[in-house]
C-alpha cells in the first residue's frame, strides 16, 4: 500500500507571527526537551531573549523564517552536516539569517558526532533543540516553520517530508533515496530544492537561496501541498484501494 498522510491533521494553515512566537518559546523556553550528551531532556534550554534574538528581525521587527528538521540523530540523518551547512550559509544571510529548530532526537539516541555538540563547537548562532515531541506537536511546529530542511543520505521513504509539504512547506532534501519519488518531479512545478548528498557547499547555497527568497518558498510549498492532496491524501488512496478490489470481485463474478 501507499504512504500517505492524514490531510485533517496536516493541513497548509500558518499561525500569526505572535501565536507562531509563543510556540517558540512554549517549546523552548517554558518546556525545554532539547538534550545534550548527557541525553536527558531539558538540558538544553533558551531565554525568552534568545528566542526573540533568534526569531525575530532586529531592525525591522519582523518574524524571520523557519528552517525545520525533524527526525532521529542517526547517521545517514546527516544532523551535523546540516549545521555546518547552516554556519556557512548564515555567514552569507547575516542579519536575515533564519533560525533552524532541530526537532527530535530521541533522548540518548545518536551516532557519530552529537548534533549539539557540533553546534557548540562551532560557535554558530541560531541553532536550536526543541528535543523529542508528539506528533500533534509537530503538526502545530510545521505551521510556525517556513521551510523544511532534511538531508539524509538514502533516505528509506520519507513520511516526514510528505507531512512538511502537506503543511506547505518545500523541502530541502538530497538526490537519494525516497525523497526522489516526490520532490522536484514535475520540472515546471518544483516543490522543494535537492542538493547533492554529503555536499555541505550544495546545502548551504539551498539554504541560502531557500531563506533569501519568499515568494519562491511559498511557490514551492504550494505545489508541494498540490501534490499531497492530489497523490497522497488517504482518502484518495482508500478510494483507489477501493475500486481495485471493487474491480477485481466483479471480475472474480463474472469468471
């Protein structure tokens, strides 16, 4: 059977900058589950002054976009590749550079190098761990995002990405994998960028080009949530399963 996605639960429907805001700092701040090497969670935690410094433009006032990845700390995840990538790209961004929230890591699970870890050692800005949530968490997190990045090497399939763009988001994923089922398909409607696989220069030019242009993000997102309504959606897909068994009991009568 198809992957699909529950369409009710993962809908394009973005909060307002102040509701987006208190999210933030809902999940950072008043409860932390961001974790370090010690893997217990809420040992890495923010200030409502970071949250703000992070979030939100200083000049102008306005909220920054959202880079989002979701998943587990294991290898073929690429997590440390992903904030180098971020630390390059952000030296090009500057004072536009758009937070990236790690969102998940189970609690003491990880391979090669921690994510936070890297993040420290590098002393880049930005970065933060909203540690392992809910799935109706993340429903609510993917509509305070902007863009969804994930560059795992020979991803198996890829649920998570079908529910970033089911929630309008494009996609930031690598030429691997199961991502190449779904993202970019259709040349004259791309629903994301797809970077070359361990190439930290490819993904820090996509971050760039993905945070420095909004109508282009929200282009991108809504042909990627075209695409789910149109091919994953399970109401659809229970209705194809439908008429191949419908088919195949007339076919079984008629014999």
């Amino acid at each position: 059977m198809s992957n699909g996605v529950d369409l009710g639960l993962f809908a394009s429907d973005k909060l307002p900058p102040s509701e987006r805001l208190a999210k933030w700092n809902q999940w950072l701040v008043e409860d932390p589950c961001g974790w370090d090497e010690s893997g217990d969670p809420g040992t890495v935690r923010y200030s409502s002054s970071e949250v703000q410094h992070g979030f939100v433009d200083a000049k102008t006032g306005d909220p920054l976009p959202v880079l989002l990845y979701v998943g587990r700390f294991l290898g073929f995840k690429r997590v440390p590749l992903l904030i180098k990538a971020y630390a390059e790209a952000r030296k090009s961004l500057g004072a536009a550079a758009p937070p990236l929230v790690i969102w998940g890591g189970y609690p003491g699970e990880w391979e090669g190098e921690h994510p936070h870890t890297v993040a420290t050692s590098l002393g880049v800005e930005g970065v933060f761990f909203a540690g392992w949530r809910g799935h109706d968490d993340l429903s609510v997190a993917l509509n305070c995002a902007d863009i969804f990045v994930a560059p795992s090497v020979d991803e198996p399939f890829g649920q998570v990405y079908l529910e970033a763009m089911a929630s309008g988001l494009p996609v930031i994923a690598t030429r691997s994998g199961g991502p190449l089922s779904f993202v970019n398909t259709d040349p004259d409607k791309p629903n994301g960028w797809m970077v070359t696989p361990d190439d930290q220069e490819s993904l820090a030019a996509a971050l760039v080009e993905a945070a420095s242009s909004e109508p282009e993000r929200l282009s991108r997102g809504q042909h990627g949530r075209a695409l789910i309504e149109r091919e994953y959606d399970w109401k659809r897909i229970a209705a194809r399963v439908d008429a191949v068994y419908r088919d195949v009991v007339a076919g079984a009568a008629q014999a």
